[in-house]
C-alpha cells in the first residue's frame, strides 16, 4: 500500500488541509502514519511466528524425562541450568524460553538489578539483594518479571480467554504456587487447550487450566518486543 492510498492517511491529510497546515507538516504526519500501519502487520506477524516456536518447545518438553527436585543449585551466568534430568515447574518456563533463544535467568537477573524492590525477594524471603541461581526459578518472580515485561491478561473462568502461549500461575493453597504455559493443543471432551507444567511427575501436557486458582495471566514475546 502507497503512502497516500491509506484512508486513515487520506482522511486525516484532508483534515488538516482544511485548517492551512503547511504542505511539509502534511507530508511528515502522513509519513508518521504510513510507517506505524506498515509496522504493525510485521510485529504481529513476528509475534504469531515466536508464539509458535515457544509452544512447539513447551510440547517438545513433555518428551523428556525430568524428577522434581527443589533443590537450591548454583549454576552458572547467564545461560545456566540445573542438571536436565531434574527441575521444577519453573524450568519449564525457562527451558521452553531459552529453546527459542531468550534466555529468563538473564532478563530476569537485570531487571532486578535495576527495579529489586519491585519483587517479592525482600518481603518473602527477606533477601537484600539478587541471586541469578534461583531468582528466576522462583513463581512471584516470574509473575512480576511478565506483569513488567510482557503483557498481564484478565484472569477469567472462560477457556477462550486463554491462547496459545500464554503463561498462567495457580495458588495450589498453603502458599504454594506453580506456573504453566498453554499450548495448541485441545482435549475433545472439553474443547480447553491442554496445558504443559510440571507439578511433581516431569513435564506432563494436560487438561489442568481451571484445576486450582488462577493467580496470574500474562503473555510475554521476549526482551524488547
């Protein structure tokens, strides 16, 4: 599409001619315009591509064989991991993450480090300061890393509320919490898209969305996006 064969441009180019807006004025504002309605079509394009990637890594996860083990672990930075026959239901987050190459021990490190009293470390686990060996395995970080960084949805009882790609958080009551991300595939007794978590048995693909009590919604297209 040409600058000027846009209605939204047209319409708004004539609109400021009625008031004698200088021709130079004309021609950058539709400009302006022209350029954010040709971006957009692409960032939605690259985020439906990244959607795809990130889902099609959650569901590779179910192949493996993972023990849950709890275990505070020192790893190295950035780019670390615990061993991979073992983790929690965050690493599988962070491994479905890192498999399409960004990298949550790292973006969630240096966000804290810039905004550390935005997170729960000091009032939860009364740390003073960041610790790139756990701070991203652990649930209320993540959840305010994505609120931060990626998008926070609406919390609802209705299964087409929650697509493909999206990351959900659960109070499975007594403070404990657990996090999952939704893939594309659909169970055909409930029409609900499964989910992949690991909730003590390793990587499972299942029917679980409504099982316990949403706590958070969020959808996140890595780093700057």
């Amino acid at each position: 599409m040409s600058l000027f064969s846009s209605p939204v441009v047209a319409i708004t180019i004539r609109a400021m001619r009625r008031v004698n807006i200088p021709a130079k004025w004309l021609l950058l504002a539709g400009l302006c315009m022209w350029s954010a309605a040709q971006a957009r079509p692409d960032a939605s394009a690259s985020r439906e591509a990244f959607t795809r990637r990130l889902v099609a890594a959650a569901i590779e996860r179910t192949h493996h064989s993972v023990r849950y083990v709890s275990e505070y672990v020192h790893i190295s930075y950035p780019g670390g991991d615990v061993p991979a026959d073992t983790g929690v239901c965050t690493d599988e987050i962070i491994r479905s993450y890192r498999a399409v190459g960004v990298d949550l021990q790292k973006e969630v490190h240096e966000d804290m480090l810039r905004n550390f009293a935005a997170y729960p470390d000091r009032q939860r686990w009364h740390l003073g300061h960041t610790d790139p060996n756990i701070d991203h395995r652990r649930v209320p970080n993540l959840m305010v890393f994505f609120q931060r960084n990626g998008e926070s949805l609406p919390i609802t009882n209705r299964p087409t509320d929650y697509a493909p790609g999206d990351i959900v958080t659960w109070d499975l009551g007594r403070g404990i919490l657990h996090i999952g991300i939704v893939v594309d595939q659909k169970t055909r007794w409930s029409g609900r898209y499964l989910v992949v978590h690991n909730i003590g048995e390793g990587p499972k693909m299942e029917d679980i969305l409504f099982n316990w009590k949403i706590t958070g919604h969020y959808r996140y297209f890595g780093p700057g996006v």
